[in-house]
C-alpha cells in the first residue's frame, strides 16, 4: 500500500518501487529445443500445404491401417451399413417393379400363400423386409422367411453380386483390423533405450555409450543399430541445411554387425576421426544444436514381422564423465538383470577436453587418471579417519555408561565417631 503524499514524498516512493522492480530477477521460460525424434520414438514432423490429397486415396489400404481406431471402427461400421442399405434398396426395387408389393398388399391372408411360387423373393412386401433380407443374404443368416424363387432372373443376379461386394467388404476391412493389431511398433513398445546417454573412457579411447534391452522373453532375430546424428549446418555457399544427417559407426567387434539381445546391452561408439562429435568437449557439449538418433531393426521371433524401435539424445540428454552400472547378476545358477537400474549411471574420471585434443596429448588422459587416483585415495583416507573418530567417540561414550553405573560407597557415622563404610 503506497504512502500518503503528505508523510513521504513521492519522488522517494516512485525510486523505491523501481528499485525493487531491479532487484527482482526477470527469469524467462527456455524454449525447449524442437527434435526429430522423441523419446517415444515418434518423428516430430508435422506436413503442411499438402494439395494433392488425392494420393492417399490411391493407396487405400495402407491409409486405412494408418488411421486411428475410432476412424476405423466409424468406417468398418458404416461400410456395411451402406452397402446393406444399398442393397436392400435394389431388392424393393426388384419387387415392386415385379408387382410384389402391390400383390401382398391385395391379396388377403388365406391367399397369400399361394404367392410363393410367383413372386421374386417371398414376404418381401415393404422396405423394413427387403432391408432384413438384405442382411440375410449378406451376412448369410438364413431365417427361413424369406428365400428366392425361380421368377426373376435379375434377383438372381443381384443376388450374385451382393455376395461378391459382401466378401470384399469384409477381405478389405479384416485384413485392415488384423494388421493394425499387428504393426510392427507395437513390439518396439517393450524395447527401451537409457534415459540419458554418457560419454567416457573405454579401452583409453573417448566414447558415446547408452543402454538398450528388450523386456520380452521373445528375442529379436537379426538385430542391428544404427546412429546418426541429426544437425543444422552451413555449407560453405551460405546453403542453410536445418536437418543435416551423418552416419556414425558403431563399435561391434562382430563382423555382421547383428547383436544378439538376449540382456540390456551397452552400444559404444568410439569417438575418432570419423565421427562427428570428435572436436566437441564437454564445454562445448551445452552449446551444441545437434541431436544423436539410434535406431534398433530386428525381426520379432514370433510374427516373422521387421520391426523398428528408435530414440534420441540431445545435448542436455548426455551426461560426461559418467558410466552405467551394472545390472547382470549370477544368482544361483540363473543371470538376473535388475531393471531397475537400467539408467542408473555413475560419475568416473574423464578429461574435459574434445577427442581430438586427446589424441594430440596422450598426457591429459594420464593426468586425468592420476587426479583421480589421488582423489579417491584421499576420500578413502577420510573416510577411514571419520570411521576411526566414530569409533572412539563410540568407546568414550561407553566408558563414560559404564562409570555411571559404578556403585558408590556409603559412609556410615556411628555415635562413638567410629566411621564404617559398606557398599549397597
């Protein structure tokens, strides 16, 4: 609440609030940088201005798959429905150019049945009935009320081609359900990749490493991982390319390239010449506008089906100087994995510097490694100092227990002035 005029000048009041205005850090909302790829694997693309829509439509089956489900129950539903529609349409109108109808609606009922064997199709006498028979003959129910005579040729034509039209209805649209039960990325649901991926030394080398695993007891045959990395870059002729690919190789000491995936795996990638992360640091690792995309193929053991299981790691999404733990065990005969620690990693020695500083001084990685021996040789020293001062802290504490609880001795005076002492 401002002051009154009358006690504290304005001009006073008006520089306070402006200083406390300036004191107040203006924090602004980072904009997350847009990827490729999500981490669930989904392409973040979005298309535009398509004008040529019609394309879609010449691939029927695939746009059909590749529709939500409420869209293709809507059209499942609704195709039988026009086409029983249609139908029952063309069987009244069979009937009442015929003059069905006019003679159910004459005769009376003792009469009607001598109709049977001179109409086209029996107790066709209005629309609800032809669309009834409509279903019948479609989805071959076969009450027994209605059936076809021999009278009119052209029913028995209709006859042929709603069953032709019916069993391509229901090819097209079971095949459609089937493979949308059946897509590939519905495997690639149970594959996980590492939360974060890490950089450090193996084999004295700089190395790009995250985990992947499957959590199906179903292993994938053939299995192989690809990296890329995606980026925008500048072409020396001033040509802006905002999603630039290059492929990096992966460290797989098999010649096929294939890994057999039978527990979580640690995909390496030695950072070298060849690789595009070779004059980046860990400095220089928060300012880069790049994103790393893995991609795992294989073929489900099962279904016989390829499926596809992809992620990425951004700058922020790779940590340096860090290395995943363990998670196999040997319990009683049995490897166990411990999924729960599937992205745990721990902080281990690692120079700062880029690859290529690293391989121009041999000496950093040395150095590096000896700063850390000396460091956890004195967290070990003390940490053992601070268990010994917990121990003697300890051993005083129940020193000082047990003179407490010492009896003391009792002097007793006697009337003569004697003094006796005993203990209680």
């Amino acid at each position: 609440m401002l002051a009154r005029k009358s006690i504290i000048p304005e001009e006073y009041v008006l520089a306070r609030i402006a200083a406390e205005n300036l004191r107040k850090p203006r924090v602004r909302d980072r904009l997350p940088k847009a990827r490729f790829i999500a981490k669930s694997g989904a392409c973040n693309l979005a298309h535009k201005n398509i004008r040529e829509q019609g394309r879609f439509l010449q691939d029927i089956f695939t746009t059909l798959v590749d529709l939500k489900w409420r869209h293709t129950l809507v059209i499942f539903t609704m195709s039988f429905l026009c086409s029983w529609l249609l139908f029952a349409i063309m069987w009244w109108l069979v009937a009442f150019a015929h003059g069905d109808i006019y003679a159910y609606m004459e005769k009376s009922g003792t009469e009607k049945s001598g109709l049977e064997s001179t109409v086209c199709v029996t107790n066709v006498r209005s629309f609800t009935s032809a669309f009834l028979f409509s279903i019948e003959v479609q989805v071959t129910i076969g009450f027994g009320g209605r059936m076809m005579t021999e009278e009119c040729p052209l029913a028995i034509t209709v006859l042929i081609l709603q069953n032709i039209v019916g069993l391509i209805i229901n090819a097209v649209m079971l095949g459609c359900i089937f493979m949308k039960t059946a897509q590939a990325h519905r495997r690639a649901e149970t594959l996980i990749f590492s939360r974060h991926a890490v950089i450090a030394v193996r084999n004295g080398k700089l190395c790009f490493m995250f985990r992947v695993g499957d959590l199906r007891k179903s292993m994938i045959i053939s299995a192989s991982v690809r990296i890329q990395v995606v980026k925008k870059t500048t072409t020396p002729e001033g040509e802006v390319v905002p999603i630039h690919q290059l492929d990096i190789p992966v460290d797989n000491p098999i010649e096929s390239n294939n890994i057999f995936l039978v527990a979580p795996l640690i995909i390496c990638h030695v950072i070298d010449k060849r690789s595009p992360l070779y004059d980046i640091s860990a400095t220089d690792l928060a300012n880069q506008d790049l994103e790393v995309i893995v991609i795992l193929e294989g073929v489900v053991e099962t279904t016989g089906i390829t499926t596809q299981a992809r992620t990425s790691y951004i700058a922020e999404e790779i940590q340096w100087g860090h290395r995943f733990v363990s998670i196999v065990t040997e319990e009683e005969g049995v490897y166990s994995v411990d999924y729960s620690k599937f992205g745990n990693t721990v902080k281990v020695a690692a120079p700062r510097c880029s690859a290529r500083e690293l391989d121009e001084k041999p000496s950093i990685l040395i150095q590096t490694l000896q700063k850390s021996e000396l460091s956890h040789q004195n967290s070990l020293r003390k940490r053992n100092s601070m268990r010994r001062n917990n121990s003697m802290r300890r051993n005083n504490s129940i020193r000082r227990n047990n003179s407490s609880l010492m009896v003391p001795k009792v002097q007793f005076m006697t009337p003569e002035g004697s003094q006796n002492t005993s203990e209680s």
